[in-house]
C-alpha cells in the first residue's frame, strides 16, 4: 500500500506538467488587446443608462440591486418616444464621430510602426516634466512675493 501511494502522486505531478504546457500554449495563439486603442462609443441606450442610473439612485437609495436599475431603465427606454430618444441619440452620434476620428488616428499611428509610438510618448514625457518645472516656478514665484 505504501508504494501505491508514493507512485499516485507522481502520476498527477506528469498530468499537471502537460496540462501545464497545453495551457501556456494557447495565450501565445491570441494576441493581447492593446490599451491604447479607442474604446467603442456608447450607443443611444447606455447614454441614456448614464442619467437614468443617477435619477434611479436618488429615487431608491437602499437599492444595491444592478438587475433592478437595469430592469427598470430598460422598461423606461421601451416606453419613450422617439422625440423623448431624440436628445440621447444626437449624444450618441457625437460620440461616434469622435470615436471614428480617434480609431483613424490610431490606425494610423499603427501604419507609422512603433517608432511614431516611441516619439510621442518621449513627448509626452517631455512635457510632463516641463508641467512640473513650471509647477515648481510659480512655486517659488510665490515664496518671493510673500518675503
């Protein structure tokens, strides 16, 4: 009995090992999301979840319940009208265009290579350390005047 022990652990030790090397292989199958890229804009109905959700938690605070805000805000789109949709379309729309104009930026920034990704980046850098000499200026700017 005692060797049937001893030999059990050593063959899930082999099983865990290949699962192991299976699953390490499938991530580098997918290529990651990149976190620069444009978020989708919102359509019409989750421009108007945004308000609706403010309205609905000072009307019920003791809810903590997301199905019911969902639920209700949802029963409350089905019964506007189109006029009464009017206003969150129009915002939805906006924000369409500019999501359209920042997903033309970055792709084309992604046709530049990364090297266009490199430079605004050390520009970016360059100007936040610029911010905060600026900061440090009207600092001590500030420490003069009082003297």
């Amino acid at each position: 009995m005692g060797k049937a022990r001893a030999a059990a652990p050593k063959r899930t030790d082999t099983k865990l090992k290949s699962k192991s090397a299976g699953a390490s292989k499938k991530p580098a199958k997918k290529a990651g999301k990149d976190p620069n890229k444009p978020k989708r804009p919102a359509s019409a109905f989750f421009v108007f979840m945004e308000d609706f959700r403010e309205k609905y938690k000072k009307e019920h605070p003791n809810n903590k319940s997301v199905a019911a805000v969902g639920k209700a805000g949802g029963d409350k789109w089905k019964s506007l009208s189109e006029a009464e949709k009017a206003p969150y379309v129009a915002k939805a729309e906006k924000r369409k265009v500019e999501y359209n104009k920042n997903i033309q930026a970055y792709n084309k920034r992604l046709a530049e290579g990364p090297n266009g990704a490199d430079e605004e980046e050390s520009d970016k850098s360059k100007s936040e350390v610029n911010d905060d000499d600026e900061d440090e200026d009207e600092s001590g700017e500030e420490e003069d005047d009082d003297e």
